[in-house]
C-alpha cells in the first residue's frame, strides 16, 4: 500500500512568537545526519553501522596529500565560476566516458553537468526547481531521508510507494494515480543499490517507470551514489542510459561515495535548459563549490587515480558485505530477513518480532557500543519500526563481527 503525508502547511506552532514562512513546519531534519552529533556525545568504542561514509582506510589519502601539494595554490582559493571549474568539468567528463557512465548520446555535451556542493546540493536543486507548495512527490518506501525531507523543504506532499527486491513498486504507483487522478509532479528514485534497502530496480520496473513519467510528464530524480560500486551480479542501465537527452530525468551524482564525503562535491547531470536554471539557484545558495577541493579531485581524475581506487572499494565492500551477511545469519539465526545488495554500502534488516523497535533500542545499542539508522528514519510516515539500516562499508571485516555481537548482547539486554 502506498501513504501520502499531506503537508499542513500551517505557521510554525514551535515557536508561535516568531513569524517563520510556513515552510520552516516542514524542516524535519535528518536523522542520519543528527547522528553524528550524537555520537560525539559518546567516549567510548562504538562500532558505526549509522552513516553511510566510506572508512578512513578507503579513502585516497596518500594520493591527496601529494596532489594538495601541488594545487593548493592561492589562485585556486578564491570565487570559481558557479557551473563548476572547467579543469574539474573536464576530468569529470572524460571519467564519465571513459567509464561508460553516462550514455554514448550524452558524450561531449559538457553543458549538461553542474559541480555541486555534494549530492545533497543536488537534490536541492532539483526538488527547488520543480516543486511548489503542495505538489506531490513520490518517493520509495523505505527512502533516504535527507530526500524525502528536502522534497517537505520545498512543502511538496509526499507519496511513499513500497519497495520490493525488484525496487520502486512502479506498479503501486500507477495503481495510486489511476484510483486519484492525482500524478506525482516528481519521482525521487534511488534505482541503484538503494538507501536504505540496498536494493536495485529490475529493468522490467526502470522500463515501467520511465513509461509513466512520460505518460504524467513527471520528473524523474535519479539520485545515483552508488552505482559505480558494484561488486556482484550484472550491471543494468541507469535510467538515463535508457532514455538518453530525457529532459524528465535530472540527474544527481556524488563525489561523497567514492572519493571523500568531506570534501562536499557532486554534480548533477541534466538537460542544458534545466543546467542554466540550477546555475541561477546555485548562485543564490553558495555562488560555487569549494574550489580548492574542485581542483583536488580534477587532478586526481585526470591522473587515473579513480579507475584503480573503485576497484580497490568494490573489492573491499564485497568482503565487507559477505562478513555482515555471515555474521547476521551467525548471531541472529531465524529471527530476521536481511536485504543481499551487489554493491552500495547498505544492508536493510527486518527483524521477525514485530514488538522489536529498533528506536527504542538504540540507546542500549549505543552503550554496548554499536550504532545503526532505525527504521522510521527512512519513512516520512514513520514505518518500519523493526528494521534497522547497517552499514557495511565504514569498517573491516573484524569490527563488523565485533559490532554484531554488540548488537546481539544489546538486544538481548533489551529485552531482559
Ligand atoms: C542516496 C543518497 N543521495 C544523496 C546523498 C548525499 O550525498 P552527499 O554526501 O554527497 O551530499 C547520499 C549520502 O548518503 C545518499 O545516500
């Protein structure tokens, strides 16, 4: 069953004595990324399942050191041009080709790509461009929530259609537009490697969807950090390999997943119109990306350093996925389902016991020194009350062992 949270739209009740837009309700925030602060709270060992970050020893440090040397230069500290440095555009684009991630249509159309400030930047953009106040936006059910809350930012109502291992339950969506005559303005979609579930959508579904959004004329946002990151199965085309030039399809990418979550750069791939547009509300949120970094990461590109660094990643996170699997089936046998992902950083549990709330376990988890995403933080609707998201990627395969026989004794305290 898909639910809609129709978005009250009414003034801030928190703070009555101050006059906020009425939009200021819908700043939900994000659970995932309040967790970092309250990890810092904690000065014990905690084993971090929560964040989706890449682990210290998976980033490519050596290499940045070196290369900071060389283009930490002044000139390369001040305003950059806000579409992106050229330098960086360029790498960018010869990776993208080189590695056949954009489609073959798209090779040598530079006026399709923006650097943004990270992919979070980029899903701003994307739901600030298309959504006004009380339109619908569809989203997976679980989803990512800083999505889902960025879509409410912009006071849209949102649609939460269930995912299956196959996905977006496209079909949900049709069924809900036939009974309501109502489409969705934008669909939020993370097709590939899903966050949370770490599911990928089945061609049949990527086909399905794309057929809908051109019968509704609603916007796709293809929101991809994963994808690069596949170590099983067979790759399947991103929705724009499947309709390449697709003015419906904006497309959001990240640097976060694959080289560093702190240096705050992504890009978005998009219709050149569209480009224009999201360069005009770029320069009314930050003017450009940081430009330091953008140089960075250009020469790192354009060095090679990214072909040999993803497959060390996907080699790393296969491991790593294959321990959290094993040691799930080896600590909780029969009593839970977890998703089986061939790449990304995410696993999804559903726990048997419905009575299980992995909210009101949390704290018991965190003093046994294990940190994961309860499940209601990827539902606007506050589902999934006894799931949990783990990530795979932030550790080696020792302290994923470790970090699940904590979460073992955690529940079993809990329920003591
Ligand atoms: C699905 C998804 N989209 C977007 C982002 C945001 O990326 P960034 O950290 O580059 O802003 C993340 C990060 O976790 C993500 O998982």
């Amino acid at each position: 069953m898909s639910t809609t949270s129709t978005n009250p739209a009414t003034n801030s009740a928190q703070s009555p004595s101050l006059p906020f837009a009425s939009r200021a309700d819908q700043l939900v925030g994000s659970v995932i990324d309040a967790s970092t602060t309250l990890l810092a709270a904690y000065d014990h060992d905690i084993v971090k399942f929560g964040m989706g970050a890449p682990a210290p020893d998976m980033l490519p440090a050596k290499d940045f050191g070196r290369i900071a040397g060389e283009v930490f230069d002044p000139s390369n500290f001040t305003y950059g041009e806000t579409k992106g440095e050229p330098i960086l555009l360029e790498a960018l684009h010869d990776y993208l080709s080189a590695t056949d991630q954009i489609p073959a249509e798209q090779k040598g159309n530079l006026d399709r790509l923006l650097i943004t400030s990270g992919g979070m930047q980029g899903l701003d953009l994307g739901f600030k461009l298309f959504v006004s106040p009380g339109d619908l936006v569809a989203c997976e059910s679980p989803t990512y929530t800083n999505g889902s809350a960025t879509a409410m930012s912009y006071e849209a109502d949102i649609l939460e259609v269930p995912v299956d291992d196959e996905g977006m339950q496209v079909e949900v969506l049709e069924e809900h537009t036939a009974r309501t005559g109502r489409p969705p303005k934008v669909i939020y979609t993370i097709p590939t490697f899903q966050n949370p579930a770490g599911v990928t959508m089945s061609l049949p579904r990527r086909e399905l969807l794309l057929s809908f959004a051109h019968r509704h004329r609603s916007v796709i946002i293809e929101d991809n950090p994963y994808g690069m990151l596949r170590f099983s199965g067979e790759s399947l085309p991103a929705l724009s390999d499947l309709s390449p030039n697709d003015p419906l399809i904006f497309g959001v990418r990240t640097f976060s997943k694959f080289v560093a979550p702190g240096l705050r750069l992504g890009w978005i791939d998009v219709d050149p119109e569209v480009r224009d547009l999201a360069v005009n509300a770029k320069q009314t949120m930050d003017t450009c990306a940081p430009v330091p970094n953008q140089h960075l990461v250009a020469q790192w590109l354009s060095e090679g350093g990214a072909e040999s660094h993803v497959e060390v990643l996907r080699e790393a996170y296969r491991e790593r996925k294959l321990t959290m699997s094993a040691g799930l089936e080896r600590h909780f046998p029969g009593e839970l389902r977890a998703t089986d992902p061939d790449g990304g950083f995410f696993l999804w549990v559903t726990f048997d016991d419905e009575t299980l709330n992995t909210e009101q376990l949390l704290p018991t988890a965190l003093e046994e020194g294990v940190a994961y995403i309860p499940g209601p933080a990827f539902s606007p609707g506050g589902s999934f009350t006894n799931d949990l998201r783990l990530c795979f990627a932030s550790n080696t395969p020792e302290r994923i062992d470790e970090g699940l026989e904590r979460l073992r004794r955690a529940i079993d305290r809990h329920r003591a």
